[in-house]
C-alpha cells in the first residue's frame, strides 16, 4: 500500500472514530427510527423516507408519486395549505423533498432544538393529509410545467427518457419519474389519494435523524409523535424483472438544439448480497476509471486528448432496488460526428477489457473513493441521505463500511473481466439525439432560462414547494 493510499486509509478511519456509529429502533407501529449523532454543529438533519417511488406505479398513473410529493405540502386537518413551509422557516429552517425511482423522501434542516416540531409536522402529514381537488387541480398543472421546463424544453432529457423507455422492456424503470405527460392530464385526486393511502405508512417508512442530538431523546420524541400513528397492511410487491435482451436497440430523439449528443446503456448486474457479490464493485471501479476524477480516462483520451468530444462521462449505481445500467454519454467536438463518438467511446472500454488497469489508476480510484467517505462524513445531509438510499435499496447501513471496504478490495483483473463480459451489442441501447433548427426568437424576445439537467443514472424529480 503506497503513503497516499495509507494517508487515505487513516483518515477515514479517524473520520469513522470521530463518529459513532448509528443507533436505531423500530417502533411498535414498525416504523424504524435511524440515528446518527454529530455534535459538531448545533443543528439536525430531519428526514422521512417512503418506500415507494415511481417503480411502484402502474401504467396510466405515471408520476403519482410525484404528484403526491407535491400534495404533502398542500394542507392536513390541522394546517393550512402551504403552511407547513412557513412553520419550518419560522424555526429557522429549510425543507424541501425529492422522488426517486426507489423512494420519496422529506427533510428538514433545523437548529436541534426544534427537532420535535419537524416531527410534529411530519407525522401529522403522514396520518392527516387532506388531499382536496381545487388544490389538486392548481398542483397538477405545476407538475405539468415543470415536466415542459425538465423534460420537453431540454433535449439531453428527452433522449434520457426515450433510452430509459426503449432499454426496458417490461421493467418498471421505463417510465419517467415525472410522468408521461398523457398521464398527467389524465390523473385525478383519487389517484393521489389512492397512492397515499397504499404507501404512506409508518411501516412503509423511517426516519434519519443526523446531527447534535441524545440518541435517546430522538427515540423519546418519535415514540411521541409517530408512534401514535396505526400500522397499515401494505399492497404485495411482485418481482418485476426485465427479460433478456436480444440484440441492440438504437433510436434517434429530433429536438431543437445546438449540439447532438449521444447516450449508451448496457444491463449489467446490480448488487444484491454485499459479502457474496463481487462484480457490481468492479463495475463501480470501471466507471471511476473512465470518468471519476479530471485525469479519468474519457477526459484525458477523448476530451483533452484526441478532442474528439466536447464532454464524455460514465455512470453506474449498484445500489437500486431495481435493474442496473451502466451509461455512457457524451457530446461529440463541433468537427466530429456521434458515430465517431460512439466508436471512441467502446474503444476506451474496449482498451479496459483487453489491457486492463494500471496499479496507478487502481489506487487512484480507490484513494478518492475513500476521501469522498471521508468528505461526506463531514456533512450531515450527506451522512442522511447515504443512510436513506441505502436502505430504500434494500440495505442497511451497517453495510456502508463493508461496502467500502469492498470496493478497496477490487482488483485489476476483476475490472478486466467485468469489461470483457458486459459490454456487448446484445445488451446495448444506444441513444443519439439529432438537433433540428432553434426556432427564432423575436427580437424583443426575453433571454432564454437555463434548464436543468439530469444527473446520473436514476434523477429524482427534486421540486422546491
């Protein structure tokens, strides 16, 4: 082991002394309560976790889960519509929530004092909503705005979404997290009501509390607040696999822009036993190698070296209660074409699988694996929210160490060999986006808005009420 790697080692494990590990229990009514003190600053980190994202939804409900995201913050028996904000500003405070493919979540920033009023509200709108149609009526068209803003308004979205659509076949990750828009103009308040009353549960739920807080007080407050809250019986969940592809699949997106872009997807194994599996690690190694640091493969060789792109990434999360996809995408240089592109992309994976790593690149990866441990550790929503996606995956986060303990261990012929075994047309959906004229402005026309962009594999649908 080299002096930076040993320099890295030591100081994730004083980062990991420096904060105890996390207490939990569940609740009579089987909601699970996590805590993580850290008492560095006077404040707490306040967050419900759902177990139901828009994997869980049906066909001709899509986006459900999201729409209800909305409708959490629209009123209960005891609070008006869009109070709930106001209480949590007044305690001097921030709150927002997010969906996901696996999960809704919601939290709460707050000085640690007024940690029982943020459970107060929260378990208020997990047992009270009101979910009425004149609110409804207002928020859906928000939702169908923002979809317009997200989605339809910005090209590299639409190809996202039509990859994610044409890569699963059967598997619930082929709809959008927002919704198809027919969906949406079709949804009505029973639909929302319906999907609250199946998923927003104390035993489809847990609470992350991190921050300077007594273990016990926090155990104390939630028994007071949520444990009054009836357990309900849960809808079945049936596996939902994907069956095996054929062949590869390719489509073209025509949109208004600049620029094409191209975006590549493989199935690839998602990790199921932490002890047992070996390869979701290394696919995790991989996509480090090619795009986790600036001297990364796709920035070095593509990018800066032959500039035959203009941007190039990879991604992969072996942590999803779902299927796994490795992508990657990129935007070829202004003198090169997609094809170029996508040619350049499979050689650099390619090159992985018929030469493997360097010891070099090797402890690179794992070096800033381990710092970015070590960063996060110094956040208190970063330590929430790694706790809360592990667990939506099926975790637990007594597995966070093991899990990075894991992705040390990799070696570089375990990377050589997931680079030879899954990159392969037969699991391969290719998406190329073909721009078409930018329509013409008037001259009195306001400056465009800037429009967010996915990020990663799976984005939330992250709304600020």
């Amino acid at each position: 082991m080299t002096r930076r790697l040993l320099i890295a080692v030591a100081l994730a494990l004083s980062a990991t002394a420096a904060l105890a590990h996390p207490y939990e229990k569940t609740l009579a009514n089987g909601l699970r309560v996590i805590v993580q003190e850290d008492r560095r600053a006077p404040t707490v980190v306040h967050m419900v976790w759902y177990r139901a994202g828009s994997m869980d939804e049906v066909s001709g409900t899509s986006g459900v889960a999201h729409v209800l995201e909305h409708m959490m913050f629209k009123g209960t028996r005891h609070l008006k519509p869009g109070e709930f904000n106001k209480r949590v500003a007044a305690a001097g405070g921030r709150d927002n929530a997010f969906t996901s493919l696996d999960y809704t979540a919601y939290f709460q920033q707050v000085p640690n004092g007024r940690l029982g009023e943020m459970m107060a509200l929260e378990a208020d709108r997990m047992a009270n909503l009101v979910l009425a149609g004149k609110e409804f009526d207002q928020e859906i068209k928000v939702v169908m705005e923002e979809r317009r803003l997200r989605t339809e308004d910005s090209p590299q979205a639409r190809v996202y979404e039509n990859l994610m659509a044409t890569a699963f076949l059967e598997h619930p990750y082929r709809r959008p997290i927002i919704g198809w828009m027919s969906d949406l103009q079709n949804m009505t308040v029973g639909d929302a009501r319906d999907w609250y009353h199946r998923w927003y549960a104390p035993n489809n739920a847990y609470v992350v509390v991190v921050g300077d807080v007594d273990k016990d007080r926090v155990f104390r407050l939630a028994e007071k607040y949520y444990g009054k809250i009836p357990r309900r019986a849960l809808p079945g969940r049936k596996p939902q696999g994907e069956p095996e592809q054929v062949g590869i699949k390719r489509l073209v997106v025509k949109a208004p822009a600049k620029l094409p872009y191209l975006e590549m997807a493989w199935k690839v194994p998602t990790l199921r036993d932490v002890d047992k599996d070996r390869e979701p690690y290394a696919l995790e190694v991989l996509a480090a190698v090619l795009d986790g640091h600036d001297a990364a493969r796709f920035a070095r060789n593509l990018v800066r070296g032959s500039k035959i792109a203009i941007s190039a990434s990879a991604g992969y999360d072996a942590t999803v209660r779902g299927e796994s996809l490795f992508m990657a995408s990129g935007t070829p240089a202004e003198s090169r074409s997609v094809a170029e592109l996508e040619a350049a992309l499979r050689a650099e994976i390619a090159r992985v699988a018929n030469e493997g790593v360097s010891a070099q690149e090797l402890e690179r990866v794992k070096t800033q694996t381990i710092a970015a441990q070590v960063y996060k550790r110094d956040s208190m929503m970063a330590q929430a929210m790694e706790i809360g996606r592990l667990e939506a995956a099926g975790f637990h986060w007594r597995d966070i160490d093991t899990l990075l303990e894991k992705i040390r261990s990799v070696t570089s012929e375990e990377v050589q060999a997931v680079a030879k075994k899954y990159f392969d047309d037969a699991r391969l959906t290719v998406a190329v986006l073909e721009p078409q004229p930018l329509p013409q402005a008037p001259p009195d026309a306001p400056p465009e808005k800037s429009v967010p962009q996915k990020q990663g594999q799976a984005p939330a649908a992250a709304v600020r009420h």
